[in-house]
C-alpha cells in the first residue's frame, strides 16, 4: 500500500510541475507583450479610468492588474541567472503581485468614491452647492440665476422647499468662492499642461530625446486632472501630435544611431582589413627575407660544402714518383694497410663517405660514436702536428687494439682494409715507429720507406723485443681523409 500511495503522490507532483510550467509559460507570454511598456504609463493608465464617470467593470480591473504585473515582473525575468540555481517560483510571485495590484486599484477606486470630510453643519450646504453647480453647468447660465421651470422642479425635488434655498444669499456666495477657487486650480493645471507640452516639443525640436518618455507620461496625467472636456481633447490631440513627431524622432535618430553603427563597423571592418593585409603583406615580406638569407645560407653551405670537398679531392693527388712507392711496397710484399676502430663507427665512417682525422671530424660536426684515443694521445698528436692524419698500420693484429679494448675505449673492435693507394698520395706521411712515441720519425721520402722493419711486420708481436716492437708499430699517416672508396672491406660490416 505505501509503494500505492508513493506512486500516486510522486505523479501529482509531476502533474503538479507540468501545470506549474504552463502557467509559467503565460506569465512569460504576457511579459514580452507587455515589452516596452513602462510602469509610468501604466500608472497614468489607470489613473484615467480610476478618474472616469463610469465605474469600472471586473474585466476591465483584471486587464489593468495584469498588464501591470507582468510590466512590474520584466526585470525579475529579464535579470541572468548564470548557472545559479532559481531560489523563486514565478507563478508563486505573478499570483501575489496581481493581488497586491489588485487590491491597490481597488482602494483607487473606493478613494474616489470616498465623500470628502465636511464639517457637519456645512454638510447640507455643501451637498446643496454641488447639486446647484450641477443644474447651473447643465444649464449653462452660472451668471443669473433665473432658472427654468424643469430646473426649479428638479431643485424642488432635491430640496423640498426651493424659495427658501435660494434666498439663502451665503449659498450663491460660497458657490462663486468655490467656482473662483476651481477656475484658479484649472488655470494652474492648465498652465502646467502647457508648460509640460512646450517642454515636450522644444525637446523633440531640439533633438534631445532622453527621458522624453517619463516627460510625455506627466504630461498625459497632468491633461486627466482638467476639469474641461474640451481643453482635455484639445490637449490630447496636441500631445498625440507630439508624441507621433517624438515616434518620428526616435525613428530618426535610431536610423541614425544604425548608420553611424553601420559606418563605424564598415570603418572597422575597412581597418581591420587594412591591418590584415599589412599583416599578410608584412608576413610575406618576412617569409621572403628569411626564404632569401634560408638561400644566402643555403648557397654559402652549398659553397662551402663544394671548397670542403674540392679541398678533399685535392688532397687525393699523387706523388709524381708514386710508382716508385708503388714497387717497394710490393718488394715487401705489402698488399694492404689496416686501421681498427669500434663496430659503433662503422655507421658514421658510412654516412659521412670515409675514415677522416678526429681534428676535421671537431671542425665539420661530425660525431664519432666511440673515439678510441683518449686526452693524452690528442695532445701527442697535436705536439707531433699529426692532428689532422688518419693513422694506419702494416698488421692487422696490432697491439694499442688490445690495448684500448682493455681500457674499454672501444668494446667490439673492427679492423678495417685499406688500399695501397693511399701510401701514393702526396701528403702522405711514414713513421717508423707508433707516432705517439716521442722518439719516432716520419717522411713523405721513398727512401725513408725502403728503410723501414718490413722484416718484423709478418712476425708476432709477442716474438720481439726491445725497440723491434717499436719497429713493429710502424705507421702510414693520410692526410685529412681516406675515401671510403679505399675501404675495401667495408661492406663486410
């Protein structure tokens, strides 16, 4: 029974809801028709009709109680909310306006219908003053008080005993005081009328239209409290005028407002424009000055790539006599030379076409992997002036291999084959001994090279002794580079 009966209550609360933004959604209707409608000429609307002979009827209280709430309900709808839940439920808030408004028209209407305080021995008079001033204007005779037959009839039945009302003289005199006193009042508000209405129009002449709006509503309201019906249409017409020139004016000046705001946007968008094409043009400078120093560079690279390898390639040329090396070295029968160095190069001596000395490979960037010489064997060198010579010797097992796999300056050796052209190339240098030790010597001479230990180089290392392993070490030094082309093994690894 309880799940029943929490069924049936969670449906009315959702029927309950579904109504609830129903209504709302009339209240919201009935505020975007009420838009542009200010609670000012609300307030002047009803006080016309609160101010009118004719009573007001039921429908006529409901549409001016609910054209004013919803006017008085624009700003709460109108305010954003942000993401901020709403701590109020509209219809709660439309149903207790329209009745505070409802009841506020009502006590309009029963203040208008309310007699004025009196005096009580004034109150028959007073009550005999209005009922004469009635029967006069309907008459039209305020100056001579000779009045018709039907008139008098009429007093008679109001009065009962007319010729002693009218010889009452106080009666007549306090009826012109207070006819004076009206005529002051419908001067005055007369004369505001004016002055609201000539303000209006010097406003409009003048083109200034602020506030014009509440102006226009005192002026409405001021033109309901005239006595006179005629001066009240008169006043009226010249105001409906004014206001459709104001309606003009605001056309205008809206028009205007668009065109300046049509103008300042072209304007705009013209400089906006114009920026971008700078920006464009700027950036195309840009693109063009670094395309022609990105060439500039490109070329002097180009350029200097060009003089490297020129300079590379001259330093391929052969000894005039290179022959004559030719024949020691296969008198010794020397077939090849050697140079090791670590598996990891091997990429490198690939990429970059050649083995090259470890002075060029500093000064051109190009990385060695696993450098087998340590400090101490480049200062030897630079103290031999040996920096920039590749070094190779006459036996593949040479001793500083094992040496530096020991001290762990390279870790998986290979030995690499080189041509015999290199010994014919002009700089090409011998040293009859490691060319680290100090004591060796080097030449470019044929001779020196008939005078090396050719003897010792098919020996083992271990075998010798003294200086005959020094004699061992024998080395041929290139100049700068060995064209990869002389590494005849070179596709073994």
């Amino acid at each position: 029974m309880k799940i029943f009966k929490w069924i049936r209550g969670y449906f009315e609360k959702v029927r309950s809801r579904f109504r609830n933004k129903k209504q709302e959604q009339d209240i919201r209707d009935r505020i975007v028709k009420t838009k542009g409608t200010t609670q000012e000429e609300i307030k002047t609307r009803i006080n016309e009709k609160v101010n009118q002979d004719e009573p007001l009827s039921q429908i006529e209280i409901e549409e001016l109680v609910a054209t004013q709430t919803a006017t008085e309900l624009q700003a709460l709808v109108n305010t954003p909310t942000k993401t901020r839940k709403r701590v109020f439920d509209l219809v709660e808030i439309e149903q207790e306006v329209s009745e505070l408004n409802r009841k506020l028209i009502d006590i309009q209407v029963k203040q208008r219908q309310v007699e004025p305080i009196r005096f009580p021995q004034n109150y028959s008079t007073d009550k005999g003053i209005e009922e004469l001033e009635r029967i006069l204007q309907k008459h039209d005779n305020k100056q001579n008080l000779t009045l018709s037959t039907s008139a008098i009839d009429k007093l008679k039945s109001r009065f009962g005993q007319f010729d002693k009302f009218l010889q009452e003289r106080i009666l007549v005199k306090i009826y012109r005081i207070r006819e004076e006193k009206q005529k002051r009042e419908e001067e005055t508000k007369k004369q505001q009328v004016k002055e609201l209405i000539g303000r209006v129009e010097n406003l409009i002449n003048q083109g200034s239209l602020q506030d014009m709006q509440s102006l226009i509503s005192k002026a409405t309201s001021s033109i309901s409290g005239l006595r006179n019906p005629d001066q009240k249409k008169s006043f009226r017409e010249k105001l409906e005028t004014l206001k459709a020139k104001f309606r003009e004016s605001q056309v205008r000046e809206e028009a205007k407002r668009q065109a300046e705001e049509l103008k300042r946007q072209q304007e705009e968008a013209e400089r906006i424009s114009l920026a971008e094409e700078a920006r464009r043009e700027e950036e195309k400078q840009r693109r063009e000055q670094a395309a022609l120093i990105q060439r500039q560079q490109d070329e002097a690279k180009r350029k200097k790539e060009e003089e490297k390898k020129q300079e590379l390639q001259r330093l391929l040329a052969r000894k005039p006599n290179w022959q004559e090396y030719a024949d020691v070295l296969q008198e010794y029968g020397v077939t090849t030379f050697y140079h090791f160095t670590d598996r990891a190069n091997i990429a490198s001596i690939k990429k970059n076409g050649g083995l090259f000395s470890w002075q060029y490979c500093d000064r051109n960037g190009i990385s060695i992997p696993v450098a087998g010489g340590d400090t101490l064997s480049r200062k030897l060198d630079i103290g031999q002036g040996l920096q920039d010579f590749v070094r190779l010797s006459f036996i593949s097992d040479h001793p500083m291999m094992h040496v530096a796999l020991r001290d762990r300056r390279i870790f998986q050796s290979a030995v690499l084959k080189i041509s015999l052209e290199v010994a014919y190339l002009e700089n090409t240098k011998f040293s009859n001994m490691n060319a680290a030790d100090n004591r060796h010597q080097n030449d470019t001479s044929v001779s020196f090279l008939k005078n090396l230990r050719f003897d010792l180089f098919k020996q083992s290392y271990f075998n010798l002794e003294g200086t005959d392993k020094k004699y061992f070490q024998s080395e041929v030094m290139v100049k700068t580079w060995i064209p990869i082309e002389y590494i005849t093994n070179i596709n073994q690894f």
